[in-house]
C-alpha cells in the first residue's frame, strides 16, 4: 500500500491551511466545526483535541484546517501534517460512516470585477471541467444553468468556468438591485443537483478555432506558455478568460480573445497594452510588437 504523503499548501486565507495528499483519502467532502459534529470523523475528533484548531475540511485528495489567532500557521503546521500522516498510514480511520456526515453545503459568494456591467457568482463545488461563453440563449443550448439565466431580462452575457459563474448584465438594473436574486438562483440550482453543462463542446456561432500544439510555430508555444501560467490565473480571479487565437510572424501580432468580464472590459484595454503585451515582450524579446483583442 502507498504511503500517505502530505504537502502544505497555503490558502486565500490566512488563518486556513491545507494539506494535501498524494493519493484520494475519501469521497465527498466534509466540514466539521468543532469536536461534537466530528464524531463520525476519528481523525477530525484527534485534532480538535489541538486548542488552536477551529474548523476540519475534509475532501477527496486533502484535509484543511481553520486556526484560531492563538498561533501562527508557521509555528505549527510541520507538526500538523506529521501527527495526520502518521495518522493515516498507521491505519487510521478518515470517516467511519460517510453516509451521516453533513457534506459541505452549497455557497455561492458574489465578487465584483474591473468590469462593471459583470459580477462573478464563485461557488465552493466545481461547477464543470472546461470554460463556456455564452453570448445568448441560443447559444446556451447545452447549459440548462445559462439557458435559465437567460430567462432574466437583464442578463446579457453569461461565462461558466470551473467553479464560478460570470453574469454580465445590459444597463437597464443596477447590480445592487438584483444581485441577492441572481445569487439565491444559482445557489438553489446547484444545491437542487441541475446540470450545469451537458457538453464540452461549445456551440457557438463564434466559436474559437482549436490548433493542437504540434500546428503551432515556437513562439506561439512560448505564448501559449505564458498565457496559461501567468496570464490566465490573474484574469479568471476577475471573472474572465483568454486565450490565444494566433501570432502573426511578419507583423508580430498576437490575436487574443477575452471573455466573461474581460470581454468589453473599461479596463481591458489598459491590461493588454501594460500587463500582457509588455510580459510578452520582456519574456519573448524582439518578438512581440503588439498584442490585440479580437472581439467576438
């Protein structure tokens, strides 16, 4: 049997710590907030037996844990991931019955982004495996959770990606005034276990040509590259997308395409003028004169 090895990952919040594990501990996911709900939960019962532990997260490849300020994660977490290893691989048991533990319920939180017609709608469950823009119902034939939004008159837009949804609204509302509904909708779909997506294809009119990696000249690898490690984590944290479309070798062109609340972003054109274009430049030197947003 493998041995159970943990790594220490740090999370958006400070006083939360995860240790994930190099194999599945579990299925289904599980929170615990204090000792008297883990009781089906050995292991969540041992550690609240630490006075700064808070809060157990239990999921399939990892166990997070909520401290109290009492500590710093600093001071404790080697010893933390040593008493769970040592739990694990001496046959310790995760959930004694998973069938009456309170899985982690539904939450959907609403972020705003730069753009201002778009909010982003981040739920705690994985939504689907691959992005979807949709620029109207006829394109969310696929997506009964973007044909169903569509059924609101203000929406506009709608883009889904992994465990967020990205809802961009025409100026007749304000946010403020519909935001409370559109956030209570997407909770109750998802809780009430709807499909989100039925496709990873997208049908759209507009869709973006695919080009396999083995089509693509050496510079557009090292775009791609680049885009994908550095690029795209910061603009799926503002509810939106890029992706590479093509390089123009004679012009040194990129054409990039935006979407959710990148797509007719104030703002977009600011980031790819100083954010992306220069990062291309500095990292892919007399190879890049411009970097352009083809608009679909």
């Amino acid at each position: 049997m493998e041995t159970i090895s943990l790594k220490i990952d740090k999370t958006n919040n400070e006083t939360i710590v995860k240790f994930s594990a190099n194999s599945i501990l579990t299925s289904g996911s599980y929170q615990f907030n204090n000792i008297d709900e883990a009781k089906s939960s050995p292991l969540a019962q041992q550690l609240f037996h630490l006075p700064f532990v808070k809060r157990v997260f239990i999921s399939a490849n990892f166990i997070a844990i909520e401290r109290f300020s009492i500590v710093e994660w600093s001071d404790v977490q080697e010893e933390v991931k040593e008493q769970i290893e040592n739990y694990l691989n001496n046959g310790g048991i995760l959930i004694s019955d998973e069938n009456k533990q309170p899985k982690i319920p539904v939450e959907i939180y609403a972020e705003v982004t730069p753009n201002p017609s778009v909010l982003k709608f981040v739920s705690n469950k994985k939504l689907v495996d691959t992005d979807f823009e949709f620029k109207n119902i006829d394109e969310a034939k696929i997506s009964p959770l973007a044909t169903e939004l569509f059924n609101f008159p203000f929406v506009k837009e709608i883009f889904i990606s992994e465990n967020y949804v990205s809802v961009t609204k025409f100026d007749i509302v304000e946010w403020e005034d519909v935001m409370v509904e559109v956030r209570s909708f997407i909770k109750q779909f998802i809780a009430d276990g709807k499909t989100i997506a039925t496709s990873i294809q997208q049908t759209a009119k507009k869709t973006v040509e695919t080009t396999t990696e083995k089509e693509l000249d050496d510079v557009s690898k090292q775009i791609v590259d680049i885009l994908d490690e550095y690029i795209r984590p910061a603009v799926a944290a503002d509810g939106g997308n890029i992706l590479f479309q093509s390089y123009d070798i004679d012009s040194k062109t990129v054409n990039v395409i935006l979407q959710g609340a990148c797509s007719g972003c104030p703002s977009s054109t600011i980031t790819l003028k100083n954010g992306i274009e220069n990062m291309l430049k500095q990292l892919i030197p007399g190879k890049i004169e411009e970097v352009v947003a083809v608009n679909y």
